[in-house]
C-alpha cells in the first residue's frame, strides 16, 4: 500500500488509499487516510502519558474508555468556546478552532504563509483522534480539518455520539449483568435441588421402610379379614378365632417389626409427656399450721405479710399486751395457680385456727378507755338499747343518746381478755357516768333580743369621755332550739331558728378621740411629768391593755415603797374586792391608783406631793403575786374607756 509520510511541527502524518471509508477510521479524506502519530523525536511526556492512559482505558473496555473520552475531548471543547488562536485573519476569529494552525500541516505539505501561534502540546492529536473517532459516520470524519480550527458542530456531534455509546455500553453492561445472575440462580437452584436429593435419599429409604413395617400389620389383617368374610360366605367350618391365631403366628416377624418401631416412639412421647408435666407444673409452697393446711403461697413473703395483718388486726386489753407470732412448715407443692392464697385469706384463717390464743370479739370502748371484750358484739348491742329504750317517746325530734362517748369496736382480741356479758354489763353500770343518757328535744319559746351597742368616735370629745347618743331597748322574738339535757339538767343549747317579733333598739356611744392639753396636767407623753411610783425596779409582769388588762403591773419584794406619781388629793383610800388594798389620788383632772398595797400609809382627804410614799408593795386583793398595780384615770368615771397607759407620760 502507497504510503506518504511527513512530520510537521511534533506530529507525523501517514497517508494510505483509504480501503473503505467507515465511521470507524480515525481520519477520513477524499482519496487518503491520514493516521496522526506523534513525531518520536520531540514527544512530550504529557502527550505520552495522556495517549498510553487512552489505550489502556480502550483495552479494559467501558465504562474506563468513556471516561477517559469525556476528558480528552474537554480540550477541544475548551479551545472551541474560547475562540481562534492569536494570529489567526481577522474573517476567522468567529470560527471555533480547536488545534492550533501550527499543530496539523496541510496534507499536500504545503507551508502556510500566515503567521502561526505558538505550537501547542501532544495531548492535542489526542483530541484530535477522539473527535475524529466520535463522529456518526464517514462524511462527518472527513469534515474533521487536518489543521486549524475543529467547527464547533464536529465536537457538539461527538459529545452525542459519547452519550449514545455510553447509553449503549450501559444497556449492554446491564444486561449482560442480569443474565450472568439469571445464569448463577439457575446454576444455584440446581445445585441446591441436587444437594437435597442427595441428602435427602437415605432418609426417604428410611421412612418408606419404616411405614412399610409399620403399615404391614394392618395390611395382613385387612387381607385376612377379607379372607375370613370369603371362608364364611364358602361354610368352610374354620372359627375365626382359630383363624386369627394362626394369622398372628404366621406373620409374629412382622408384628414385632412394628412393635420394634411403636415401642421407642411411645416411650419417648412417655418421656416428653412427664418432663413437659414437670417442668410447666406450677410449684408453691404449702402452709400447715397446728396440723392443717390452711393454704398455698407462692413464698414466704405473703406469709409474713399475712402474719402482719393479724398482728395489726389484734385490740390488745390494758392488761394483756404480748405479742403475738405464728409458726408454721412450709412444704413444696405442685398446685395450680388459681389455688394460690393471699395474705388476707391466709390472715382469716389463722384467726379461725388460732381460736386458742386469739379470736373475733367485740369490744366496748368508753370515751376511748376499753371496758370490756365479748365474743358476742350484738348482745351487747342490744344491752345497750335496752338502757336507752325507757327514754324514747317518738317524736320527731327527740334524739335518746348517751353522755358519754360509747363505741362497740369489733376486731381481734387476745383470748384471755374475753369476758362474759353479765362480767362487762355490771362493769359499765359500776361507773354511773358510763351510761348517762342525753336526752335533745326541740323547744320553742319567745326570748328577748338583746340590743347591741354601737360604738362612734369623735374629736368633739377628748380621749377617755363616752357619750351616749341614744339608750338601747331590746327586742322581742320568736325561738326554734334544740335544748340538750343529762339527768334532768340542761347542757346545750342550740339555736335553729329565730323570728324576730319587736326590732330591738341600738345603743349608740360616742367615745371621744380628742387629746389632752398634757403640758398644764399631767405633761407630754414620754416626757417624765410623771415619776415611777417603785423607784429602782421596771420589771412589768403585764402591761396596760394586755387581755383588756386596766393598768400596768410592776413587779417587786412585798413591803417595797410605793410614792406618788404627782401631788395631789388622796379621794379614795381602803379596801376593794379585786383591788385590795388601794390608793386613788386626784392630780386636778386625772387620777392615779395603787392596788394591792401590803399596808396603806395615806388616808382619805390627805393632801400629798409627788414622790411622798402612800403604801407597801402586797398581794391583796385578785392578786397571784407581789406587785404595784398603776392605773391612770383621765375622768372620774373608772370606765375602762378612761384608762389609758401610765408608762407613756414616765420614764422609769
């Protein structure tokens, strides 16, 4: 075959007469091939590596040669949206150009006058190839230049022709994929089938020989009975008994071939049937207490707690406290489950089977204080009611009880401390108070209504003065009430209703609130106008207006000197009731008192000076200890409203 060789720039060209054009060619002309190779002397290592990396990928197949073509073909992409190469004529800078015009000569080796831009790497015949390589068939290869630009269409129609192989590749990997594993699960299945048959064989021998050794019994027997009914329909004379005993004997090899399979399989269903017995068996432990069983617990827990209950259910007697303890003996069980105890059926129980040490009662509580315990609560009941019955009359809101609190406690008693019932009524009726009967019964009455008072302050009045603005009158009413009576006298009274039949009248009093000019009498508070009457001893065991207390008290020794607080006029001196021995002194408008003096040491009418002594400190008098009671007076009155607190207008 012809061949022209030339070598521009780093490539070699060959040209040979084309054979037949194909799409496959790698560069397809009019009349030559052209075949690419890179010119040995000045091949780059980038062009090198780049071209074995493309024919390694082409000889390991899809998807490494695809890959390795997108690459490649990024190259021409690149140089095609970025424009022609510098030096290329104005008219062509429109065109994309892949290659530059240095990089491919022209076949015919003719030399290109125009300027050339700088010669670009090896990896550009690769693209070259690839695109040329791509195209959808042989016209599209021969419009791949030799040199200059590469038309943007070439590179667009070999991106396609990229995607359809790698389509095809794909559809053709995948199904390559399914029937090589269609392939493995046919081979897998086979495999698998003959490994059963395999396994399975010997076991199959086994039981076909087992059921024919089992199932040949039955077989002779039927076959026999069939030629039993056929000699008895012939009258051949021969019992049916003597028949079967000589079908036993001749076929004992067969029955003791079955008998040989029965026997192993009974025995195992045996073992499987009393283990599966034992183990699901429910397993608890039995209660014997004083020789019976009483029940069935699951542990000893729901013993003691059983055995709690009874200790607290036990109403010990003030003479009887001991404590109380069951024993029992437990022993394992197999029972049901549903034959299980609890603690308070297990707690019954010990009290029935315990009748020796405790038992049911009732017992009689007085005011909380145990009288007596009896086996039989309604008996003592019905002593009760009978006590009460005298009292009733049946009326609607007549109420028989008695004075005391009585209870009738049922529980569990000590055995020791039951009584009988003629023993715990002559107890109850030995004490009167226990059986007093309460007797209510409904009144009704007219009562007078008390008038209330009304108090109002007013700065009209000085502090101390009360006037009354209007005199209370009681009212009238009408009385509904429940009156509660014991042995005849009344202790209770209580009100249900009221109807009001004369409007009671209200007292008013007006107390004054208005001060007094202290700084002509007895001196601004707290300003010392008047001296402490015990010099030497400020302990105030109460002070004024402590529970509406009318003075204030100074604790000190029996015979201690009481003196004035102020000069003035001794009005009152001598003996009172609550006050026992006491001093009054008017001080021009205000007063002081002295109680419960030892010994008085002024008299009526006497004329005194501030600090001059008017008594001794006592106990006389509603006294519960030696002191000085101080009151000061702001009227004449003594009223509880003219009394206010002396320390305020001294310093002790």
């Amino acid at each position: 075959m012809p061949r022209a060789e030339f070598h521009p720039g780093n490539l070699s060209f060959c040209a040979v007469p084309p054979a037949s054009p194909s799409a496959s060619s790698p560069l397809c002309g009019h009349n030559m091939l052209y075949y690419i190779t890179p010119k040995a002397p000045a091949q780059s290592k980038s062009h090198f590596y780049a071209r074995r990396a493309v024919c390694r990928a082409r000889r390991r197949g899809f998807p490494f040669a695809a890959v390795c073509d997108i690459m490649l073909l990024l190259v021409p992409l690149r140089a095609a949206m970025r424009g022609a190469p510098r030096g290329m004529p104005r008219g062509q800078k429109g065109r994309a150009s892949l290659f530059s015009e240095g990089a491919f000569p022209m076949a015919n080796n003719e030399q290109d006058k125009r300027p050339r831009a700088p010669k670009k790497a090896n990896t550009d015949t690769v693209s070259f190839r690839v695109v040329a390589s791509l195209q959808r068939g042989a016209n599209d290869a021969v419009a791949v230049p030799h040199r200059g630009p590469i038309p943007l269409r070439l590179v667009v129609n070999a991106f396609g022709q990229l995607l359809y192989r790698v389509g095809f590749e794909t559809e053709y990997v995948v199904r390559c994929f399914w029937r090589g594993l269609r392939r493995a699960t046919a081979g897998a299945r086979r495999w698998a089938v003959l490994a059963a048959k395999t396994v399975a064989a010997p076991f199959g021998l086994f039981f076909r020989s087992m059921w024919r050794d089992l199932s040949a019994p039955f077989v002779h027997l039927a076959h026999g009975m069939r030629h039993l009914k056929a000699e008895k329909q012939a009258d051949s004379g021969t019992s049916s008994i003597a028949f079967i005993r000589s079908g036993v004997q001749k076929h004992r090899a067969v029955l003791a071939g079955a008998l040989g399979y029965l026997l192993p399989v009974g025995a195992l269903a045996i073992l499987v049937f009393t283990v599966s017995q034992v183990l699901g068996a429910n397993y608890s432990l039995a209660v014997e207490y004083k020789g019976d069983i009483i029940g069935f617990v699951e542990n000893e827990n729901v013993w003691e707690a059983a055995n709690s209950l009874v200790r607290e259910r036990i109403i010990a007697s003030d003479e009887t406290d001991q404590a109380w303890n069951a024993e029992p003996v437990f022993t394992i069980r197999a029972v049901d489950e549903a034959a299980l105890s609890s603690a308070s059926y297990l707690a019954d129980t010990i009290v029935k089977n315990s009748s020796d040490e405790i038992q049911n009662a009732t017992g009689i509580h007085v005011n909380g204080q145990l009288v007596g315990v009896v086996t039989d609560g309604a008996a003592l009941q019905q002593v009760l009611n009978d006590t009460l019955a005298p009292y009733e009359t049946g009326g609607e809101f007549h109420r028989v009880t008695f004075a005391q609190e009585i209870e009738l406690v049922p529980g569990i008693y000590y055995t020791s401390s039951i009584e009988d019932i003629s023993a715990v009524t002559d107890a109850l009726r030995a004490d009167p108070t226990y059986l007093q009967v309460k007797i209510t019964d409904r009144e009704e009455y007219d009562d007078v209504q008390p008038y209330e008072t009304i108090t109002q302050e007013s700065d009209d009045y000085y502090e101390g003065t009360q006037r009354v603005l209007q005199r209370g009158r009681n009212g009238r009413q009408h009385v509904v009430a429940d009156v509660t009576r014991v042995n005849g006298e009344e202790v209770a009274r209580e009100v249900v209703e009221t109807t009001v039949l004369e409007e009671m009248t209200p007292r008013i009093v007006v107390v004054g609130t208005k001060s007094y000019d202290f700084a002509t009498s007895v001196g601004h508070v707290g300003s010392g106008s008047l001296s402490f009457p015990v010099p030497g001893y400020s302990y105030i065991t109460t002070r004024f207006g402590q529970g509406r207390h009318r003075g204030t008290d100074i604790c000190a020794p029996a015979g201690t000197p009481i003196y004035a607080c102020a000069g003035g006029t001794v009005v009152e001196a001598g003996w009172h009731y609550s006050w026992g021995n006491y001093v009054r002194i008017d001080h021009g408008g205000y007063y002081t008192l002295y109680a419960h003096c030892s010994q008085l040491s002024v008299s009526a009418g006497q004329a005194v000076a501030q600090g001059q002594l008017v008594g001794l400190v006592g106990n006389t008098g509603n006294s519960s200890g030696n002191h000085c009671h101080l009151e000061l007076w702001l009227d004449n009155s003594g009223s509880y409203y003219s009394l206010t607190d002396p320390l305020n207008y001294m310093t002790p």
